[in-house]
C-alpha cells in the first residue's frame, strides 16, 4: 500500500479563519466552537482512496491538539500519526514508547536547549501560552511570532535547536526532530512502499525532500528538491490540488507496473 505522509493545517485543513469558497466539513472543535474545515471534495477523495492509500498525518501539532480532530477516529480513521513535528508516533491515539525514547535518545542535549526557550519567552507572554509538549519542543502562542523568534534566535544556540515561525506561534524545535527523519524512521518501522509526502511551509521540507514523490504549492516548490515533485499553483485550493497530484501519482505507478509486467513477457 501507498503511503500518503500529509502536514494538516492549512495542507488538508484549514482554520475557521480562512474563507473556503468549496462545500466544507467541520473536522475539529475547540471549546464546542468550530475550528478547524476540510473540503467535502477532500474528505470523500481520501475515504474512496483508502483501499490503496495510507494517510499518515505529519504535524507540529501535540497528541492534544491533534486528538482535537476527530474524523481521524470515525469519517477517516488513522491508525497512525506523527506529531510534535515527527517526535512522537501514536498508535491508536496513544504515545508509542519506543518511538519516544528513541526521539530523546536522538536529540540528546539538544532537548535542554529547546527546554531554555521557554524561559526565554516568558519575557514576552505570561506561562499559559507557553507549551512544552512531553518535552521535545517549546512553542508559544504570541502576538508578534517574529519578534519572537528574533529573540529565541539570539539566545539559543542554533546548532542544537531550529526556531521558526507561522502566523500565530514560534516554536523551538530540537534539530533532530523534524518530519523528514520521521518519514524516514516510520518507512524503516513499517516497511511502507512508496512514499507521498505534502506539505505547505518550512516545516514540511525535510519530509518532502526525504519521499519518493512531493506535493506543494507553487510559493515553496524552489525549496524541495524531490526527484518526483508535483507543483500546485498559488491560485488553487491545495487540498483539493493535492488529491488530483494523487490521482496523477497512482495513474503514472499503474502504467509503470502494467509496462513492466509487459516486459517481463
């Protein structure tokens, strides 16, 4: 089966903040009010193509935050999912062990540094916003996310830790944790076949550069260096670009296996 490693926000989902012409779904609530929309066209594509796709979701998001979205459990079940930006692997919704510790084997002293940020950022938020999840990474919810990655960057030591920002949080993440090595890391574990990657920002490079085929938008495409990248443009809703990139991707595997059966005849 194909393996199908997707970021979420804002690559499958998308906040109740953005304005989504298409018919959409709720997928997550936050304090009984909706946040978080998939397309209706997105939803049923993945559930038809659940005979030969495997969706794996790769998010910065914590096991909390990521439990939020419940058609993972019911519309669109994923046995598994890697969050914290890769650092943990759930199984049925729960932390694999193994997976962890290896994490922290991995990251080392790089874990203590990511741990500093949040003193850091305590100059600039009160602790509520500040969050540690099983302690791989600090990220803060804040109102100007780049002056605050300005300032984790000049007190941290960037050779153990990467800070980077979105529209409304920094994060501190130790550098051996991102979602390339854990693309890598789940296909050792599992022995997964071909592996998709998708993904909208920074985050997500190392995952699309570590897959066999890439799928981005137009505004990150100079940045992944897939052999097999699939380029969606900046105009069009990425979701729903990402799922005719799939059906492309199955179409071209299809011939090559059909070609190469021919052959060995």
């Amino acid at each position: 089966m194909t393996a199908f490693f997707s970021d979420l926000d804002h690559t499958l989902l998308y906040s109740h903040r953005v304005e989504i012409a298409e018919e959409k779904t709720v997928v997550e609530y936050l304090h009984g009010r909706e946040q978080s929309y998939m397309t209706r066209r997105t939803l049923d594509w993945l559930r038809e193509a659940a005979s030969w796709l495997r969706l794996i979701p790769v998010t910065t998001r914590s096991p909390e935050q990521y439990g939020r979205i419940f058609i993972f459990r019911d519309l669109l079940p994923c046995r598994y999912a890697l969050v914290c930006n890769g650092g943990v692997l759930l199984k049925d919704g729960c932390p694999d062990g193994p997976w962890l510790a290896e994490t922290r084997r991995r990251a080392g002293r790089e874990l203590e540094e990511a741990e500093r940020a949040a003193g850091l950022l305590g100059r600039m938020v009160t602790a509520e916003h500040i969050h540690t999840p099983l302690h791989l990474m600090t990220y803060a919810k804040i109102g100007n996310p780049e002056a605050a990655a300005q300032l984790l960057r000049s007190g941290l030591d960037g050779a153990l830790v990467t800070v980077r920002y979105d529209r409304t949080k920094v994060y501190c993440i130790p550098r051996s944790i991102h979602k390339g090595a854990a693309l890598t890391r789940f296909q050792e574990q599992f022995r997964t076949g071909t592996a998709i990657a998708a993904g909208d920002s920074e985050f997500d490079v190392t995952m699309l550069n570590a897959a066999d085929f890439a799928v981005v938008p137009q505004r990150l495409a100079a940045d992944v260096c897939c052999t097999h990248k699939i380029v969606i443009p900046d105009g069009q809703l990425f979701s729903d670009g990402i799922c005719s990139a799939l059906e492309e991707i199955r179409t071209k595997q299809k011939y090559v296996r059909e070609k190469s059966q021919k052959d060995e005849l």
